[in-house]
C-alpha cells in the first residue's frame, strides 16, 4: 500500500470514527438529527439513531469495530 492510499485509509476511518461519536454523543443527550433519506431529508430523534456498532459499511464489515482500531 502506498503512502497516499495509508494515509487517505487512515483519513477515512477518523472519520468515520468522529461520525460514531458524535451519533452517540446525540443518542445519549436525546437530541435528534437530520440526514438524507430517498431523496428528502429527514429528522430522526435520538430514539432512532441506529447503534454505529449495527451498521455495516460496504464490505460488511463492523464500522466500530474498524474505527476501533485507529486507537
């Protein structure tokens, strides 16, 4: 793997990483968010944040579990 591709690999997992917390941090203080969902936006309340740790990211893996591994 070349420098660019480890360096933009660890990019990309800070973030996703950052996205967990804050999805979290928004579940726990009961404070809803926004996203984009088939075309519209669409608020959910903290109730229905889905946990990260049951997401799957394209190659089904565990997104926590990845991000996890930065630390």
């Amino acid at each position: 793997m070349s420098d660019h591709q480890l360096l933009s690999s660890k990019i990309h997992e800070g973030v996703k990483f950052a996205i967990a917390q804050a999805l979290d941090r928004h579940r726990k203080l009961g404070e809803s968010i926004a996203v984009w969902q088939d075309g519209k936006i669409v608020t959910l309340t903290a109730d229905q944040i889905p946990a990260m740790d049951n997401i799957q990211d394209e190659e089904g893996q565990n997104e926590m579990q990845q991000s996890s591994d930065l630390a």
